[in-house]
C-alpha cells in the first residue's frame, strides 16, 4: 500500500515539476501585502496586469507577510487579528485561520517561516519573541526565541531560517539582525542595519531592506561584513523600502511603501528599471512580495502535497 502511494506520489510530483518547466514567465504571478488595505493582491509577474486579490470580507488585518507553504496553501500573517490565515493560491480563496487569533499568546504576528523540523515559526512583535507552532495542524508549541533575547525587539517580517540551518530575525527597534540557534533558538549573534525589514539570500550574500536607510543593504552572509548598498538610497524614488523579492525572470521587485509602488532593480547590479506597479494600483502600504506559479502548477503541487501527507 505504502509502495503504491510513494509511487503515485513520485508520478504527480514528476507531472508537477514538468509543468513548471513547460510553464512560461507569464503565468507566474507576484503576490503584494498591503497592509493599510488590508488586502493581498496579484499581479501577472511578466505583463504587470492587475488580477485582483485575495479573498476579502474574511478578517484579514494588517497582513504583514505571505509565502507558500509545504502543503502548497498560502500562509498570511495577519498582524491586527493575531492570526495566520490559509488561502487557496490558485482561487484566492480563504481557507482558514491555521493559526487561530491569539493562540500561544500570539499578539501582533509579522511573518511566518517553517524550519528544518517542518514547524511553523512566527515572530511576533508584541511580544518580541518567536514562537512556534505544529507545521500540521498549528497546535501551539511554546516559545523559540524568547522576548528581548539578544536584543531582539519587535521582530518583523522578514524573518526566515537561513541557509546555515538558522533562524534570521530582524529586530526592527533596535536596528539589528539577530541569529538564532536553528535547534534550540539560542542567542548566537547580531549585526546593524537600520530598521531592517525583508532578508533575501543569495550566493553566499544576505540582502536586507533598511527602511531609514531607503535602500537595500548586502552583507557577508557568514562574516556579516558588509558589501555596501546593493540599492542605493533613494534610487528610482524608492522610499520606505520594505518587502522585496529576486524573481525567476532575474529581476529585483521592492516594495516603496510611501508611494504606495512597486519598483524593479536589475538583478545582478541593482540598477533601476522603472517602476511595475504605479502608486495605488496594488493597495495602501505594500509590505511584502512573493511570487507563486501560475494556477495549474500550483494545484498539482497542492496534490503532491496532500498524497505525502496521507503516506
């Protein structure tokens, strides 16, 4: 029985992966969280056409971050209902609270990432902590970092487990990324950038907002020295920088939450390349970009997800 999932799993996955290879750049769609709308909203990465939102009237309050999660759903941090809500990525449609308001003593929740244990942590700015919840059901599972632990103080929505296996904090009130044991959450390290916000890594480089800055730094991701601005203050208008995303057509997408746009940054050197989405079209406050596959890959990765689930 279990030889027949594993191989019927083995053949979805194989459909999957072929139909994201077969898939062209313009079925890709970015994903922006705005926070004063309240909203999350999707652009077609390749034309820049609007395609509307995420399913609304369903409580979602100040949604601070979105990613993809191991089952396929999308995962949204909504920090004014104290929630983690579930959506269908390919209809939009809302699913759940996986995480319902205040569970664990969640309060005022900016992100989401799942470490090598398949759990859910979730950093949360009221308590400036990080606490930890069941990958599968959302089950609350106690605390990771404790409050203030290495200076950590309202951790923010970048937070994600690096390459090294660790947990990567930014400590929006005292100007800091902290690093945490990937295993017991452990203090290990920090190092200064001005309220940094999204992190981003990439050949051995981590790429970090800094919001006072209104730029985008890089430093050493082993060393934490740093490689200078990879986006220089200001450039192409860029004011208020927060989320920010390398994208699989070799662009750099950031969020100019100020102006209420979306601006692009070559890849490689960070050059300005115009702006995707004017002031306004997205929302009031974009704060968070991810990208996600177009709809019919995304159901058969959804699949996959659910036949490993039931192995």
């Amino acid at each position: 029985m279990r030889r027949g999932v594993l191989l019927g799993l083995v053949l979805v996955v194989g459909l999957a992966l072929a139909h994201v290879t077969a898939a062209s750049a313009a079925a890709e769609q970015l994903l922006v969280c705005n926070f004063f709308s309240d909203t999350v909203s999707r652009f077609d990465l390749a034309t820049g056409q609007y395609l509307g939102t995420l399913q609304t009237g369903v409580g979602l309050d100040g949604p601070l971050a979105a990613r993809l999660g191991p089952d396929g759903l999308l995962y949204v941090a909504s920090e004014g209902s104290h929630s983690i809500q579930r959506y269908d990525p390919g209809s939009g449609a809302y699913i759940d609270d996986f995480v319902a308001s205040g569970s664990g003593g969640l309060l005022q929740p900016t992100g989401m990432t799942w470490g090598p244990d398949g759990h859910l942590y979730v950093p949360s700015f009221g308590l400036h902590s990080v606490l930890k919840y069941d990958g599968q059901t959302g089950a609350p599972l106690g605390e990771f970092v404790a409050p203030f632990s290495g200076q950590l103080s309202g951790p923010d929505n970048g937070t994600t487990f690096g390459p090294d296996g660790h947990l990567w904090v930014p400590s929006y009130n005292s100007n800091r990324i902290c690093r945490y044991d990937g295993q017991s959450g452990a203090f290990l390290n920090s190092f200064a950038v001005g309220r940094p916000r999204v992190m981003e890594f990439r050949d051995g480089v981590v790429y970090v907002t800094s919001e006072s800055l209104d730029a985008v730094r890089r430093f050493n991701a082993t060393t934490f020295a740093s490689q200078g601005f990879f986006v220089a203050s200001g450039a192409g208008g860029l004011d208020t920088p927060v989320g920010m995303v390398f994208a699989p057509d070799g662009v750099l997408y950031v969020t100019s939450a100020t102006n209420d746009n979306i601006l692009k940054y070559d890849g490689q050197t960070g050059a300005f390349l115009g702006e995707f989405a004017a002031a306004g079209v997205s929302g009031d406050g974009p704060v968070f970009l991810t990208v996600i596959p177009e709809p019919g890959t995304m159901a058969l990765l959804v699949i996959a997800a659910a036949a490993w689930r039931r192995r």
